[in-house]
C-alpha cells in the first residue's frame, strides 16, 4: 500500500487511546449456547476512526460487533454509544435499536447480503425508503453513492449480475447512504480477491474520511487491518491492544 493510500489520523496504540469515545462497549459476556464467545471483552471506538479488531476464526470477533451494533445483546457487561451520558444500546428497546442502524449505524457483512430481487441502485436506496424519503430523492441519492464508489453504469444490474467487488462496493454505498456515525465491516474482503480487496478498502478508507465516520472493521487479514489508524487483538473472547498478551 502506497502512502498515498495509508490512512491518515490520530493513531494510538492503546485500547484507550481514541481521544472522543463514541462507542463504549465494557466487560462484554456472551455465550452461544455451550460456546462462551466473548469473555469480559471491551473496546473504545473514537469518532472518525478506523479500528480494526483481528484475531483468529471462533475467537469472538463477529459476535463483539453484533454486540457493539445493537444487533445482538450480550449476557452482561455495556455497551455506550455517544460518550458520557450516551445511550446504553445492552438496555435499549428494539425499536429504538432498529432506529439507530437505519439511521447512525451502517453494517456490511462479508457477503454483502444485497437483497437479490432489487437493482443495485434500489438496494442502496433501501434505508432511506425506510426512512420515508420519497423515491425519486433516495434513488438519487443513491446514484450518488454509487458513483463515489466506482460503481456507476451498474445501477440496474441486480447482485446476482455484479463481480463480488463490485457487489461489495455496492454493499458499502447502501452502508453510507444514510451518512452513519458508525460502519461496522464484518470481513468485508473476505470472499473477495486481492485487487477487490484492495478496491473495497481504499473506497471505504477515502469515504469514511471525507465523511468522518468512525469504521469498527472486523479482519483476519494483515493487509486490509493495515489500512486502520488503530489495531486490536482477540482471543479467546477477550481484547487486548496490539502486541499485548491476553
């Protein structure tokens, strides 16, 4: 990766060192039936920073983001989103947990999960029709977003009819669309080939700066961790900064 490429911003080495806390997460536990997937683990997330979380498969990183997402509630331990006197999301009802990934959280997923029925550009208008934005409005906008990620021409191919990185770009345009304080990014170069990978993260790199939205990025893979200001460590279910045992 060129430096022109590298990510620029406030790199710390701790798990505390982000200067604003927008997302807390504090002694997470949360088992799966027998399985204990995460063990006391806690983070910080600063705002518009780029955080990746790594560490072996079954170590417990893609249960720690459902847990930081609303998506999943964990056993015990918290979960802050907004700094002091922010909202404890481990408390929250679902209503106002669905509210907040429509609008301030945008969560991509390894195989992007386009809805297969809808074009391109529908599935990146999707929240913000259910948002209530009229659909003239949300399919510009999602035009927009498709052309910052290098997919334009393609708005009415559906995702059976995409490669995998262009779906996956597509997958992050409707992440953006709402314009999220927070992406979450579970593996999203993981069924993807180096140049995809390479495509996906430099797109999501360039706009979550531009945006200053804070990105939680969940790999297995050096290169694409690389692209992070700050890097943490799981196993076993628990966190630790970058070279310090758990």
């Amino acid at each position: 990766m060129s430096d022109k490429e590298r990510p620029r911003g406030s790199s710390t080495s701790g798990e505390e060192g982000a200067a604003v806390p927008l997302l807390t997460a504090r002694d997470l536990v949360k088992a799966h039936g027998r399985t204990q997937a995460l063990r006391g683990a806690g983070v910080e997330l600063g705002a518009g920073e780029i955080l990746a979380v790594t560490g072996a498969s079954g170590s417990g990183k893609s249960t720690l983001l459902h847990c930081l997402s609303g998506i999943v509630r964990p056993d015990s331990g918290s979960v802050t989103y907004g700094g002091d006197g922010g909202e404890r999301l481990d408390r929250l009802p679902e209503k106002r947990l669905s509210e907040l990934r429509r609008t301030e959280f945008g969560v991509v997923f390894q195989f992007g999960q386009l809805i297969p029925e809808l074009t391109a550009v529908d599935n990146v208008a999707l929240p913000l029709l259910l948002a209530g934005t009229r659909r003239q409005e949300a399919q510009a906008a999602a035009g927009e977003w498709l052309e910052r990620f290098g997919v334009r021409g393609q708005e009415a191919l559906r995702p059976g009819e995409l490669s995998g990185g262009q779906a996956q770009r597509v997958a992050l345009a409707r992440a953006l669309v709402t314009g999220p304080k927070v992406v979450f990014a579970d593996e999203p170069t993981g069924a993807l080939d180096s140049l995809a990978s390479e495509q996906v993260m430099t797109s999501l790199v360039h706009t979550a700066r531009e945006s200053g939205t804070a990105v939680l990025l969940i790999t297995h893979d050096a290169q694409v961790a690389a692209y992070a200001d700050r890097e943490v460590r799981m196993a076993d279910g628990a966190v630790a900064p970058l070279g310090v045992a758990v």
